[in-house]
C-alpha cells in the first residue's frame, strides 16, 4: 500500500471539502473523530459480528469493504491535521490473536485515546488497531487501496455534485 500517496490524495480531497463548504482550514479533529466513530459502527452493523441473537448472514464482502475505507479516509485526515503524512511510514502489524468483536473494541478505544490525547504515538496505535481491524476482516492491504481509490473517486464526485 502506497501510503504517502494516499495520503496526499486524502490531502487534496479535504481541502476540497473544506473549499465547497466554505470552511476555514481549521481542524475538525471532534467531528471527524464523531464521523469514526460512525463509520466503525456502521461497518460492525455490515458485518453483523456481535448479532448472537441473530442467524442472519453479514453484508457482502464489497458492502463491508466500502465501510472500511470510510473509515480509513477519516484516518488518513486526522493524520494529515497532525502532520505526518508527509513521513509517515508503516510496515506490517503482527496479526492479534483476537476475536473480531474485541478486535472492534480495541479501535473504539483508540480512537477516544487518540481524541484525548492527539499525540503521534496514539496515532501510530491507532493506524495499527485499524489495520488490524482490516486483518481481522480477511482484507488485504491491496483491497483496502483499491477500495480507498474508488471511494476517494466517488467523494470528488460528490463534490462536485454538490453533495
Ligand atoms: O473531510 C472529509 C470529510 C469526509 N470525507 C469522506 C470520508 C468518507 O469516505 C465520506 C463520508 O462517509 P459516507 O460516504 O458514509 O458519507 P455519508 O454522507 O454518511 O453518506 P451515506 O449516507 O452514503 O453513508 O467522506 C473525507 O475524506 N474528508
């Protein structure tokens, strides 16, 4: 996964955003941790990992995906407010012998340390609880930037849609 160049592509789509809503450049670091902490959820609905009380299958493997990168693309910006995209490197996360539901928690976990305390090592703990998160789902680092590459697309159309 080609890190530094998803992160410029995420760079330039939330000035974008920032430039067709009106918004001064200032940090949105609440509302995008609140849009993280949607996006987790809705994924943990699309995979319907901790319905014990239901037999009903989980969405398609593409629907769950698309959740992902989601919240992937909330990742990469809060990075980019903090100033590591432009040397952020990372290299593979030991696979956590967790199950999926715990695996879930740990990010939720993350991302309100992170909120608290938005520190660059709270970052990199994140980023890895979110990568493992896309382990736990079966997904590989290709799918999440293929993934990432189609929605980063359908954003900009939005925008230019007038979403
Ligand atoms: O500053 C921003 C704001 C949003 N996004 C992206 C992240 C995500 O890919 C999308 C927002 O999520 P989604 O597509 O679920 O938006 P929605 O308005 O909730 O749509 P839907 O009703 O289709 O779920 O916009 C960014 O990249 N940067």
């Amino acid at each position: 996964m080609d890190l530094l160049h998803l992160f410029k592509l995420q760079k330039e789509l939330d000035e974008r955003i920032l430039k067709e809503h009106n918004l001064e450049p200032k940090k949105l670091l609440k509302e995008k941790t609140l849009a993280l902490l949607v996006e987790i959820g809705e994924l943990a609905n699309e995979t319907r990992c901790f319905k014990y009380w239901s037999t009903r299958p989980s969405s398609e493997r593409d629907v769950i995906l698309e959740e992902y990168v989601d919240g992937f693309h909330f990742i990469l910006s809060v990075g980019i407010d903090l100033g590591v995209d432009k040397n952020f490197l990372f290299y593979k996360c030991a696979h956590a012998n967790k199950t999926t539901v715990q695996t879930f928690l740990d990010v939720y976990a993350r991302v309100i340390r992170f909120h608290d305390q938005p520190s660059i090592t709270n970052y990199i703990e994140l980023f890895t609880s979110y990568l493992r998160l896309g382990q736990a789902l079966d997904f590989s680092q290709e799918d999440i930037e293929r993934a990432y590459l189609a929605k980063n697309e359908v954003n900009h159309q939005r925008q230019t849609q007038g979403y």
